[in-house]
C-alpha cells in the first residue's frame, strides 16, 4: 500500500461542501506537498492562501459575507496554508462555512 496515496485518498473523500478540514501534524512531514498534490488534482478549482502572508491576513481580516464572496468568486476550495497566523481563523472559516454553501475548505 502507498501511504501517500491513501492519505490523498482519505482526505479528498472528506473535502465536502459545507466542511472545513483540518490537516496538522509536526514540522517537515509533507503536510503543504500533499496539500498542493490535492490542489493540482482539483484543477483550478481552488483559491489558495498563506496564513503567514501579510496581505492574505488583511483580506481575511475583513470578517464581512461579500468581502469572502468577493474573494472565493467561482471557486470551489479554500486551501490555507499556516492558517494558524490569522487571528480568530476559526471564526472567519465558519461565517464562510455558513454562507457560502458549497464552500470545501
């Protein structure tokens, strides 16, 4: 068996709409490489931010529906990367969750 690809498997089985997946484990282990595995095989479905970013911060510190309507637009998948630097994500990613219907993140 072929971990990676099981877990790719795993993880794209549970990416639905209206649910926010969290994919965490210790430093240097593949967690961004397989993330971006899952992005390529979306094919262009996916907006994709890091949470270490600056600018990506103050996007999503803008906490209004439109705001995020703006910025996901036709997109299907949010990917944030290092999504633990920006304050009160858990909040942000529910009031996405809760308004745009079929949102994966």
């Amino acid at each position: 068996m072929n971990i990676k690809r099981e877990i790719e498997k795993q993880i794209k089985n549970k990416l639905l709409p209206g649910r926010v997946l969290l994919l965490f484990g210790t430093r240097r282990v593949g967690k961004t490489f397989l993330m971006n595995q899952i992005i390529k095989s979306l094919k262009g479905e996916s907006l994709v931010l890091n949470g270490e970013d600056l600018q990506a911060q103050e996007i999503l510190n803008r906490r209004t529906i439109q705001n995020y309507k703006n910025l996901i637009g036709n997109k299907k998948c949010l990917f944030i990367d290092e999504a633990q630097h920006i304050l009160e994500i858990g909040s942000k990613l529910k009031l996405m969750i809760d308004e745009l219907k079929n949102l994966r993140i």
